[in-house]
C-alpha cells in the first residue's frame, strides 16, 4: 500500500500520493541448483520501495516477469523452478512507475546409478584415468535431436571385460551422468524422458557434449572414453506412419508418436495381407492410401480412413484397379496401374478423368500447391508397370481442375531406378527411393532433387543398410548447435543398421536432420520405444 504524504499550508490539509523513488529486492539474485528427480527449488522474492516517506515492502502489489528462458514462474512474489530447465533469465520487477531486474541461474544437475551398479561407481570413474576408446558410438558425433523425444538411447561399444559404464551429458547450466554395470557385448544406457525433457529445454538451439566411459571395476584406474557432441533443434519431429510386422502378426499400420517413443496401432491389413508400402496421406490427414496384397493375386490398392481405419475402397473392387496413389490438395487421388495414371474420387476411389502422360507413368506425387504432378517413369518394355519401380524421374505442370499435365521434365535417370517419391512440405524437393533389383519394389537407400531441377541430388541415406527416406516434419527456420537460423526438415526412413535394442538385422525407424539451404544431412539416429517390430520401407509425416 502507498504511504500519503500530508502538507499544511495556509490553514488548508492536502493529501498528495508519494511515488516510489526506488525498487530494492532481496534477494538480488537467484542461483538455483535444479536436482533432478527431487522437488523443483523454490525462492521468497521481497521488494522493498524507497520514497519520501521511507523504504517499505511492496511485494504483494509489485509485479513480476520473467525473461529468457523458461526456467519456471512467479507467483505471489515466490519464484517455483520447473525442475527440468536450466539456464540464465531475469526476473522484471514492478511498482508503480519504479522498476528493476534480478538475474537469475538455475543449473540442471543428475547422478543416477541404475539397479545393479557397484556401490560408489561415480567416485570410482572420477577417480579413474581416461584414455581414448572406439566406442562406436551411435548417435554419432554431430547428430541433430529434436526437442520433443519421448526418450533416447545412447549406444556404445566396450570391451567384454569392462563390468561398468557411465554416460555423461553436459551443456551450460546442465550436468546429467548415468552410471550402471556393464555386459559383454553392445552396450544402451536409455535416457529416461525427464532427463531427455530436461537436456532438450536447457539446451534448446544448442548443443550438449555427451561422453560414455567404460572401466574393469578390479583394475579400476583407467577407464575408455569415447565424446561426441549433438545439436538440439528447435523444430519438432511429426509423428510417423509405418507399416509394421511384429512377430507373426499380420501386417499392420501403426503410429511412431514421437513425443511417447511409442507404437500405436491402426489398421490391421484386410485378411491379414500385407499393407505398408507407398503409403500416401490427404493433405487433411483424414484419408490414407496404400499399396496391398491383391487377393487375386500381384499388387492392388487400399484407400481407408484415417480415423477411423475404415476402409473406403479397395483396387479388387473397383472396375479400374490402382496400386500406387497420391492426393491432390483439392482431396482428389490420382491412381496408377499398368503405367496409366487417372484422377479418382477422393472418398470412392472411382475414376473421374484419365490422365493423359504420353509415356508409361506410376508412383504419382502432387506438390503441396497443387501446380506440379511427378512420377516414376517406366521405359517402354519393361515388366514393372504394376509396381511403384520406374526407370526415370518426371516432373511436370499440373491441374486437378482439368486433369491435365503440361510437358515432361526429366530429374532423375541414373540406373539406380525411382521408386516413391514424395513432394517436400515446401513443395521444393521430391525424395524417391533407390532400388538395386530393377524386378522389385525394395527401396536400398534414398536420394532428393530440387523440383526445378537445380542443384546437386543430395543422397538421403549413407549406409547399405538404409531405405526408404521420407519427410517427417515441416520444413522451417530452426537454430541448432547456436547457428542463426536456417530451413531445415526431419527425414524418417528404414534400416537395418545394428542397435543393441533390436535383434541384428531388423528394420527399423531411424530420424535425420537435412538442412536443404545448404545440402547437408546430420548423422541419423535410431528412434527409440520400437521394441522388436520390424518396419515396411514407407514411413511418412502424421500429425
């Protein structure tokens, strides 16, 4: 409450409002020390005003802000930590027409020991001399998260007779080890999603420095070491739709959610057939075409809502089969079968106009916008008409209004085959796969070209092992590892690259950044929560 200054003069009494002169708050900063996994730290904020009438406490009319990061909220003049965010921020303070800042730092610190390790291991590994080891890591060095895992694995190698291990992850206001007894064979130590949540809001735009450690706790003076360092990216990853084979279980659509490293199901393949393969989504999410075992026999279509899994159509029953597909904006589907393509019905399926190509055409894409048709070519003679597998990439102007196509563009015609390619968000680049077997459908590894043509391909995937790359978020304006912003998308695709979660060989989601301003694609990582389920080569962005 304000303090009234009160002057006589000339026999006449008047009240005039005293204005604070000053702001003086105790404390005048804050330190904080966020310990994971106990209370989040709390601190009483007092403001005092000085004016003419003396200094008082103001602290329950004064106001509060916080600027910078958010590291957590001030309420009724008590600052609450969030108890996951590290960093540096100010507290803007308020009274009357007086104001001022605190600074304020909390700093994220973690020693977990998981069941089973020796008693006293963090003492015994900063005890330890480190030498360099290979350890393999995996992410490996330079590799790109996006903020919003639900959790991630730190993969390593060691020697079969280190019996412990500690990872250690580090960044400006942040300091998380994890120590655990160690096995022969390939090494995880699993990041638990409050320590994932609290390195990606420390670190956001930033980097950490991760180390793992491995030592013989009975000639415990040295230990291995292996760093690596990461960026965390301000751009989320979407969600993924994958076609999924878990055991003998028939072949299913399921959803990677990213933010719960979970599979959910959503579609079984009618009478158990296989679905999974070039999958395509409505601009709207509510509808989902995909390639499907014909039960007479060969490849066919499936077109299914999104929601609901209800299956719309199929190629068996309609008069004019399709096998690949793809959505125009204006929710119409464009479907190929034996090289011709046709705009279909969006909901029904049924053939509304033929799209005349003037050449053998499959595996259709449309541009966000609508304004551009591309295509794998097939090459007169060859016996792949019915599958997504053509010789050539094709480009060209395009009207769903009219179902006509200006003429043919040629990107891509390097012997290695086309299968599936997808528009980019931006509608700037069209990833496709490659394919070793000119007989198969069977993506081995992936590739993007800019839609005009310009530029160098940038090669999606670098290890044998790899698939089919797709989109698997936005394309936006992100800062990563303290760069100033720039473009940069998330690709999704299938590998089987060895993880010590997953048995040898088995195909599953990893996730990349690529930077298309600048051509450059980060290491990829493998996406953790996926169990033992094998992956078909189609995933793509589901909201």
């Amino acid at each position: 409450m304000r303090r009234w200054l009160v002057l006589a003069i000339a026999g006449c009494t008047t009240s005039i409002d005293a204005p604070p002169v000053a702001l003086r708050v105790e404390p005048a900063s804050l330190d904080l020390q966020v310990v994971l996994g106990a209370a989040p730290p709390a601190a009483a904020i007092h403001v005092y005003a000085t004016s003419l009438g003396g200094e008082r406490e103001v602290t329950n009319d004064a106001t509060f802000t916080l600027a910078g990061p958010a590291l957590g909220s001030v309420v009724d003049g008590q600052f609450s930590s969030d108890g996951l965010t590290g960093g540096a921020a100010t507290i803007a303070v308020a009274y009357g027409d007086a104001s001022t800042t605190i600074p304020i730092v909390a700093n994220v610190y973690e020693r977990r020991v998981v069941d089973g390790a020796p008693a006293g291991l963090a003492d015994t590994f900063a005890a330890a001399t480190s030498i360099a080891g290979d350890a393999g890591m995996s992410p490996a060095d330079g590799c790109v998260l996006p903020p919003d895992l639900g959790a991630l694995a730190l993969d390593f190698t060691a020697a079969d007779t280190d019996d412990a291990e500690e990872a250690r992850i580090v960044a400006p206001y942040l300091d998380i080890a994890i120590d655990a007894a160690g096995s022969a064979g390939p090494r995880e130590v699993a990041l638990t999603a409050a320590e994932w949540q609290a390195i990606a809001r420390t670190a956001l735009g930033g980097s950490i420095g991760v180390t793992v450690a491995s030592l013989q706790t009975t000639a415990p003076a040295t230990a291995h070491v292996a760093s690596a360092s990461y960026g965390v990216a301000e751009l989320p990853a979407s969600s993924i739709l994958v076609g999924v084979l878990v055991g003998s279980a028939p072949p299913a659509f399921e959803r990677y959610d990213t933010p719960t490293a979970s599979l959910e199901p959503m579609l079984v393949g009618p009478n158990g057939a296989c679905v999974g393969c070039h999958i395509a989504i409505s601009a709207d999410g509510s509808r989902i075409a995909a390639g499907v075992a014909s039960a007479n026999g060969g490849p066919a279509g499936i077109l299914f809502d999104g929601h609901s899994g209800a299956i719309l159509a199929t190629s068996d029953t309609s008069p004019t089969p399709w096998v690949a597909a793809a959505f125009d904006p204006s929710g119409a589907m464009i479907g190929a079968n034996e090289g011709v393509l046709a705009l279909r019905d969006g909901t029904t399926a049924a053939v509304m106009a033929p799209i005349v190509t003037g050449e053998l055409a499959t595996s259709p894409t449309v541009s966000p916008d609508g304004s551009l048709l591309a295509y794998a070519e097939v090459d007169a003679g060859s016996d792949t008409n019915d599958d997504p597998l053509g010789d050539a990439l094709h480009v060209r102007s395009w009207s769903a209004a009219t179902a006509a196509v200006g003429p043919p563009t040629e990107l891509v015609r390097d012997g290695r085959g086309v299968v599936m390619p997808a528009f980019s968000p931006d509608g700037r680049w069209i990833a496709y796969g490659h394919t070793a077997n000119p007989s198969s459908e069977e993506p081995t590894g992936a590739a993007a070209v800019r839609a005009d043509g310009t530029g160098t391909i940038v090669e999606l995937t670098s290890d044998p092992a790899d698939g089919l790359a797709r989109w698997a978020s936005p394309i936006a304006a992100t800062r990563v590892a303290d760069r100033d912003a720039e473009p940069m998308v998330w690709i999704a695709f299938a590998s089987e690259r060895a993880v010590a979660s997953a048995p040898a060989g088995t195909r599953q989601l990893w996730l990349e950044a690529f930077f298309p301003d600048r051509g450059v694609i980060a290491p990829a990582f493998h996406l953790a929560g996926q169990g033992s389920a094998e992956m078909l080569h189609g995933p793509l962005a589901l909201q």
